[in-house]
C-alpha cells in the first residue's frame, strides 16, 4: 500500500503536466472551431490570473494569448485587455516585438492586443523619459554644487599687515589699504580734480605773468586774466588741502592693524576639463 502510495505521489507531477498539456491542446482546439466558451473554461483556471498557476512560461504565454483572444469574442473586452498586458507584462524583453499569428487571430483580436501593446510602450518610454529627466536633474544639481566647491576653492582668504604710514598719503590711498575702494574712488577722483584745477591755474597764472614783464616793460594786457586766476588758483588749492587732509584723517581713524584680502588661487585644468567646466575672469562657468 505505501509503495503503491508513494507510486501516486511521485506520478502527480507527470499526471498534472499531461493535464495542462491536454487541456491547453483542447482549447485551442476549440478555439479553432469557435467555441469560445469552452476555451475560457479551460485555461482561466491556469492563467485566468495575473500570477499564473502553471510554471511553463512558454505555456503561459500561448494560453494568453487565446484566453485574451477567447474574451474579445465574447464582448469581455476589460478582461481580455488585462490578459494581454499580463503577456506582455510577463514578456517585458519582447514588449515592442511581439506580436498576433494573423493566421490564427483575426484582426479584432490583433487590433486590441496592440492597443494595450502601445500603452505600455508609451508608459515605459514616459517612464524612461521622467527617469532621464530625473537623472539630468541629479546631474546638474551636482554640477552646480561642484561648480560653487570650486568657486570658494578659487578664492584665498588671509588676513595681511596693514601698514600705517599710507594712511598719511592723500588721493584716497588710505581708504583703498583700509579696503573701502567706494571712498578711496571718492578721495581720488575728488582730490585728483582739485589739484590738477590748482596746477593749471597756477602754471598759467606764471605763463602770463612772465608776458606781462616781458621786453623790460609792464604790460597790462593780462591782468584782468591774472585777477581772475588768482582766486580760482586759491580755491581749488584750499579744496584740494581740505580734501587730502580730511582723506588722511578719515583714513587714519579707520584704520586697523591687518586687514582681509581675498586672493584668487588657480583650479587644475583637469579637473575643469573633467566636469566640462572653463574658467575665465568672471569665476568657473558650464562650458558649451
């Protein structure tokens, strides 16, 4: 008895594959002579399900294929379209290559199974599509973030002896030490004006006084000019003054012992040319 037992238990794999094996021939079968009741009824119990009960992929995918084709002949339209993305769901490699026997399957049936074929052709390239978009987006936030690592490795900043003696040099020089270049700007162009007024007030002034002493004679030809020189020579020499010495004092009481400086520091070009990155005046750019 326990032989005979054994005997059955060992057998009932063999029994159960001769079973889908038949019953699969049956339906198609009955697929070929119209009887599409009899195919839903055979083959739903192994694939009727979007996890087959049945371990032969071959297998599964033939009865797909029939039981899809069975449900579109019947008017079940929503099961014979899930049938169909089930194959080509469980056949992913051959999602845009597979196909319909139009020698078995009339064009009704072809004409769904590529319906449901193109919308998951198109929802896997949209999904490609979103992942590449995703990925660039990764990519060029890493980009940029390298970018402005490479910017502040670009840029030294030391603190350096800030002499005192400039502070005493008029032209703005003080405020430019001190790192305060909108002042300094101020102080130079200022004082610059002032004493170039001075110098060409006075430089003229001489020119004409020496023609009016010329040829041992007084001539007082120019001497409404000289009295109208005179007072701009001075004013622009005590502006000047003004200027220089209010630029020294400003100058001295902002200064501080050291003072910052930002220095910038050469990126290897390998490095640049390895993130497809350029340097120029400006700072670190994307190259195009």
């Amino acid at each position: 008895m326990l032989a005979a037992v054994l005997g059955m238990v060992l057998a009932w794999p063999s029994l159960a594959c001769a079973q889908v094996d038949e019953d699969f021939r049956d339906a198609r079968e009955a697929y070929g002579n119209g009887q599409f009741a009899d195919v839903i009824r055979l083959l739903e119990p192994f694939v009727g399900q979007q996890l087959a009960s049945i371990g032969d992929h071959v297998m599964v995918r033939e009865a797909r294929k029939y039981l899809g084709a069975a449900y579109v002949l019947t008017g079940a339209g929503e099961r014979a379209r899930n049938q169909f993305r089930w194959l080509l769901e469980d056949n992913r490699d051959q999602l845009r290559t597979m196909s319909l026997d139009r020698r078995v399957f009339i064009l009704e049936v072809r004409d769904v199974f590529e319906e449901v074929q193109a919308d998951l052709i198109r929802a896997e390239d949209q999904a490609n599509a979103d992942d590449e978009a995703a990925r660039a987006r990764e990519r060029e936030l890493r980009r940029q973030a390298l970018i402005t690592l490479l910017h502040q490795a670009q840029e030294d900043v030391v603190e350096v002896e800030n002499p005192e003696l400039p502070m005493f040099v008029p032209f703005g020089v003080g405020q430019f030490m001190n790192g305060d270049d909108t002042l300094g700007t101020f102080f130079l162009v200022s004082e610059a004006f002032f004493f170039l007024a001075a110098s060409a007030t006075l430089s003229v002034s001489i020119y004409l006084g020496d023609l009016r002493t010329s040829g041992g004679m007084i001539n007082t030809t120019w001497d409404d000019a000289l009295d109208a020189l005179a007072p701009a020579n001075l004013v622009s020499a005590a502006v000047f003054t003004v200027l220089a010495i209010a630029g020294i004092v400003e100058a001295r009481l902002s200064w501080q012992p050291t003072r910052t400086v930002r220095r910038r520091r050469e990126i290897d070009q390998d490095i640049l040319d390895r993130l497809e990155l350029s340097a120029s005046p400006g700072g670190i750019g994307v190259r195009f």
